[in-house]
C-alpha cells in the first residue's frame, strides 16, 4: 500500500508527469495562432523552471511568464521564424538549380541554419534568467550554445530521439508527446542550472 501512498515516489512521480502535461497542453494551445508561439514558449519555460523550484502553480507561472515577456518572446519568435524561411527558401533554390558554386553555397546555408537552430535553443532559458535588449538576449544565446556545446548536444539529442520515435514507433509517441516538450523544456533548464548560476554569481 506504501507505494500508493500520496506521498509515495511513484505518486509525486505521476503528480510530476501530470504537471508536465498540463503544462504542454496549455503551451500547445497558446501556439495555435502560431504568432503567439513565441509567447506561450516563454511562458512554457518561465513555468518549468518555477515547477524545478518547487513552485507548482502551472497555470499561474505559465500566464506569469508569458506577461513578462511575451513581446521580447514574439520578436524572436518571428525572427527566427523568418531566418528559418529565409535559409530553407536558399537551400530549396540552390539544390533544386544549377548554380556555380553551389555546394559551397548549400554548406554554408546549413551552417548558418544549424547555428540559428542551436541559438534558439538557448535564447528563451536566457530570456527568462537574464535582462537585455533582443540583440544581448540573442548575443548571449549564440555564446552559451558553443561555450557549452556538450549541453547544447544533449538538447539536440531529446528532440532527435523524439523525431525518431515519431517517426518509427508512434503509438510509444502518441503517449509521450502528451507531455514531451514539456519534460525536454524541464530537463535543459535542469542541465542548463549550473551555468546560468555562474553568470548570476551563485555558487554550489
């Protein structure tokens, strides 16, 4: 009975699980006018972190979050969606015609569109851990993204093992989809710790 208990670990497991997928149902929602994804995302990480700290008010922290930056989060949101285009049109136009040079030109294209993709993966933990102008914010994204490559890597990993399970074991992903973002968003943030308390002048 002890493992049924409320304050068992599975059941502040499931609670934690619970959490999380509630917390990946309200950002899922919020990112359907897709311009206000940008928005809902911050407030999917301001509300993770708050649930790392042990404050487990989803819904308050996730509405906190998002009034608190939602307008720095919707400019990089569309920033990042235009350069996505923008790369992903130049790739399309380079391998679908013959142009001089144009291996090059697709290596280069990759490269800046992979360092965009890792970039992004910071900007919104650094967001809600520091101030800044939208420049700094994504000036200090782009240095933690290659100052801490191995936690970089690690992210990348999660969303490729999730891409992979969607694509080759989807019943496995329709259960964990449910609450995916949500746990890779809480997992980076729990990683991404000990180099944002470097910067705050934290120690331990």
């Amino acid at each position: 009975m002890k493992l049924f208990a409320y304050d068992s670990p599975l059941m502040r497991f499931f609670a934690f699980l619970s959490r999380l997928t509630l917390l990946n149902m309200i950002w899922f929602l919020g990112c359907l006018p897709v311009v206000t994804a940008g928005a809902s995302t911050v407030g999917l990480y301001y509300a993770a972190d708050q649930l790392r700290l042990g404050d487990i008010a989803v819904w308050k922290n996730y509405r906190a979050g998002w009034k608190r930056h939602w307008k720095q989060a919707t400019v990089v949101w569309l920033l990042f969606g235009l350069i996505l285009f923008a790369f992903s049109y130049e790739y399309f136009i380079l391998t679908d015609q013959k142009i001089w040079g144009n291996t090059v030109l697709v290596v280069l294209a990759v490269i800046s569109l992979s360092t965009a993709v890792l970039t992004a993966l910071w900007v919104y933990p650094v967001m809600i851990n520091f101030r800044g102008t939208i420049p700094e914010l994504i000036g200090n994204a782009f240095i933690f993204a290659f100052m801490y490559a191995p936690l970089t890597l690690v992210g990348v990993a999660m969303y490729g093992l999730l891409f992979w399970l969607i694509l080759h074991h989807p019943v496995i992903a329709g259960v964990v989809i449910v609450f995916a973002e949500a746990l890779i968003v809480y997992a980076t943030l729990l990683l991404d710790e000990r180099a944002f308390r470097k910067y705050r002048g934290e120690t331990g």
